[in-house]
C-alpha cells in the first residue's frame, strides 16, 4: 500500500474512532431522553444502521488481511458465478455479490446449514434430489442455447426452475456439493452426436457417475444414473476418459433408502 493509501486509511481509522466517541455520546443522551423500550430500541437500531453506512463507504479503502477492498473485488469478478458464491460462503462476506448471486447464496447456504453433519452420501443424494425437483428440463431450448444462457448454468436449475439444460442441472449438483465439502466434478461428453453433461462425485474415496438430468422425470426422482461405474455409464455415451478420475465400480444404493 503506497504512502498516500495509508495516510488515507489512518485518516479514516481516526475518523471512526472519532465516530465511535461520538455515537457513544448521542447513544447516552438517546436513553436519557426517550421514554418507553419501543423508543429505545428504534433508538439502537437508528444508530446501528448509521454506523454500518458509514463502515461501508470507507471499506474501499480499509484493507482486508492486507488486500485493499478494491483489489479484492477486482480479484473475485475475475470468478466465475458459482465460485464467487462459494467464496461468499467460506468468507462469510456477501459484499460483492449481485442480486442473483445473493439467491444462490441463499439456496446454497441453506443447503451447506442442512449438511453440515451429514455424511457423504447424504450430500450426494439430497444435492442430486434438490436439483431434480428444482429444475424442469427445457426441450424447446435443444439446438436454441446460447453460451451464457441461465439453461446452461446453477441459477437457472436452482432458482428460475424452468427451463433448464443438462449442464445447467450437472453445474448445480457440483456447486451443491462442494458447499458441502464433497469433491465433485462437471464431466462433457457425447450422447451420440449430441453433447451432454453429468457429474462425477467422491463418495468414501471412490469415484462414481451421477446424471441428475436423466434422473428427473415429470412425476419422481429416478436413481438409474445415481453412482454408476464408467462402464455402466458408457452404455449410454461417451466422454475422455483421461481427463476425468476412474469409477471402477457402481455404489450399492437402494431407491428405497
């Protein structure tokens, strides 16, 4: 941080300091004066929602672990949509995000809350259930996809509910479980001449085939692609084998657990 920054930053400590003495005093005259509880505590949290606007307009130039606010929010733009949500997560700070994000964030703090003692396969298949019943697969979108349409990503599967592609349900069952602390990942491939996408998950160190988006029917949550092998999972389509980890066996898993 250059000269002029840290003269800028111990100007705005001093400030607040300042600021603090001086909420401390109305804070007191504020009790002397008012009458009832109800005024008291409309009282506080006048006072409170002041001090937070005014943190807030000077956290551009106070710094974080030595990282400038700004530089910060430079570094995390540069993250895609899921990621930064899950910074948001593990930072515990929400500042940066946008209003969309703020709704995976909710949808994703929920379910991290959810399982946060839940083992493995609970992860794994409450994230694959939550996408099956939160999303609703586009037909009329095939062939009609742009790049950054919301069909092709989490939000799209988790928060808008319709409309969705495959890659928009393998992209939300990874991003649920890595909230969660199991190792997932987004697998491309082919089904014929048409490209496709599911997930692979570690469940006890192994590694299995999860397809969520032909898992979801219109009436139930089917469990014909849930933990496969990759030679059960090549039966159906094809991908590069060398780019994603080996799944020698399929989980022994009932529809009825």
């Amino acid at each position: 941080m250059d000269t002029k920054k840290e003269s800028r930053l111990t100007e705005n400590v001093a400030i607040i300091f300042i600021m603090s003495i001086f909420i401390v005093v109305v804070l007191n005259i504020s009790f002397c004066l008012l009458k009832n509880k109800e005024e008291v505590e409309l009282g506080i949290k006048q006072v409170k929602n002041e001090i937070n606007s005014f943190v807030i307009s000077v956290k551009s130039e106070i710094s974080t672990f030595g990282t400038p606010y700004s530089e910060l929010s430079q570094n995390i733009s540069g993250l895609g949509e899921d990621d930064r949500v899950l910074y948001a997560l593990s930072s515990g700070e929400t500042w940066f995000l946008n209003e969309r994000e703020l709704d995976l964030y909710r949808v994703v703090y929920k379910f991290s809350i959810d399982h946060k003692y839940s083992g493995e396969f609970n992860v794994i298949k409450d994230a694959h259930d939550l996408v099956c019943e939160s999303a609703s697969y586009g037909n009329h979108l095939i062939g009609h996809i742009e790049a950054n349409d919301d069909s092709q990503h989490s939000y799209g599967a988790l928060c808008l509910k319709e409309g969705a592609v495959c890659a928009a349900y393998a992209h939300a069952m990874v991003f649920l479980c890595r909230s969660a602390g199991v190792e997932s990942e987004y697998v491309s491939g082919y089904v014929g001449e048409r490209g496709h996408a599911w997930v692979i998950v570690k469940l006890e160190g192994s590694y299995y085939q999860v397809d969520p988006c032909w898992d979801d029917s219109d009436n139930e949550i089917n469990y014909e692609y849930f933990l496969l092998s990759d030679s059960e999972m090549k039966k159906s389509r094809v991908w590069d084998e060398s780019l994603y980890p080996s799944c020698p066996e399929t989980y022994g898993f009932s529809a009825d657990y």
